[in-house]
C-alpha cells in the first residue's frame, strides 16, 4: 500500500511559553502547519546562496565571498514513509571559498571554506504558540582561518544578521549571532535557504 502523504508529526507537540519561541532560541519562526509539516515530511535536501561581507572592526580583518551550493542529509531518507519513526534531521555542505585579508599580517589573505550544518525538528520539534507552529530550527557554521560559529540557540551579541529559509514561497527570516560578539560589523551579508529537492510520498 502506498504511504500516502502524513496529515500530522510522528510525534507530540508542545504548547511553549513566550520565551521559548523566537530569535535567539532554537524555534526561531512561527509558520502554517502546511508549511512546517512541508518542510519536516518533504524536505530532503536544501539550497543555500550567500553574500558575506564581514569586518572585525578592532583589526580591520574582512571575509567576503559567496556561496552557491546543496546541503545534504546525513541520513539516506528518500521516502516519506522513512520518517515515520523520527531519525535526526539534518544537512551538511561547505560554503563557497572566502576570502579572509587581515592588517596586522601585512594584509595577508587566505581563503577557506565554512562547515554549515542545517538542523531540523530535534529538541521537542515543534512549539506551538500564539496560532502559529514553530519547528527546531538551528543553522550552525564554522570556518578555518576565521571561526565563527554561530548557533540561534546561543545569544553571544547583539551584532548579528538575518537568514531566511523559504518553504512553499513563504520566507521566514531570522538571525544569526556572532561568537566574536561586538567585533564584528556585517554588511551585505545574507543566508538563503531554499527547499532543493522532496522526498517521495511512497
């Protein structure tokens, strides 16, 4: 018999409190609950295009570049019917080549690439709060020359900028915190993230 496709989550959802919800918490944007079931039952590899254009404001060291390239699971889930037992979701790739200049080297440049890893529906998986579903999401990243990693759970400054995941042509937006807290200054700087391609439904 085919799976046909699931009408809710394979597992409980939780009425959270205010602070539980939102920009620098692992649930950080509300949506539908067709798009959050979208993006947990079809969503199996992700997009992600960048700008980056960073300056650390107390060395006057930037990183710029671009990324254009799939994030991929960890996890060989083709089918629907794969997450009925709730594997841990996430999806893994490399930014494009940045381009790190630091003064104090005599301008010296080296260029890495980033570790982004996408993390989806771990935790409790969904709060749902105010009419609206807010799925775990968690987008981390880590460089080589240049660390900064960054993890919507963890608040490390005010100086941040935004990502948006779009699912169903609906864009939510939220923010990516610095570890290297106020030394850092964005501009231009954005993360996109799209749905590449869906698991079957059988």
């Amino acid at each position: 018999m085919d799976f046909l496709f699931p009408t809710y989550f394979p597992f409980c959802i939780y009425e959270g409190d205010e602070g539980d919800v939102g920009n620098g918490t692992p649930y950080p944007v509300g949506m539908s609950l067709e798009n959050a079931m979208a993006l947990y039952w079809k969503a199996k590899t992700f997009r992600i295009t960048e700008t980056w254009d960073v300056l650390t404001i107390y060395t006057g060291t930037t990183v710029v570049g671009t990324t254009d390239t799939i994030l991929t699971p960890s996890l060989n889930l083709n089918k629907m019917s794969d997450l009925c037992c709730r594997p841990d979701l996430e999806a893994t790739g490399r930014s494009g080549t940045f381009l790190i200049t630091t003064p104090s080297q005599s301008s010296a440049q080296h260029s890495f690439q980033d570790y982004i890893t996408l993390y989806l529906f771990q935790g409790d998986g969904v709060i749902f709060r105010n009419d609206l579903y807010y799925p775990q999401i968690s987008l981390a990243r880590a460089g080589g020359f240049y660390d900064y990693y960054n993890w919507l759970s963890s608040e490390f400054s005010t100086e941040r900028y935004l990502a948006t995941i779009t699912i169903n042509g609906n864009q939510y937006s939220f923010s990516m915190y610095s570890d290297h807290g106020s030394e850092q200054r964005y501009y231009n700087t954005t993360t996109n993230i799209t749905i590449d391609s869906e698991r079957t439904p059988d």
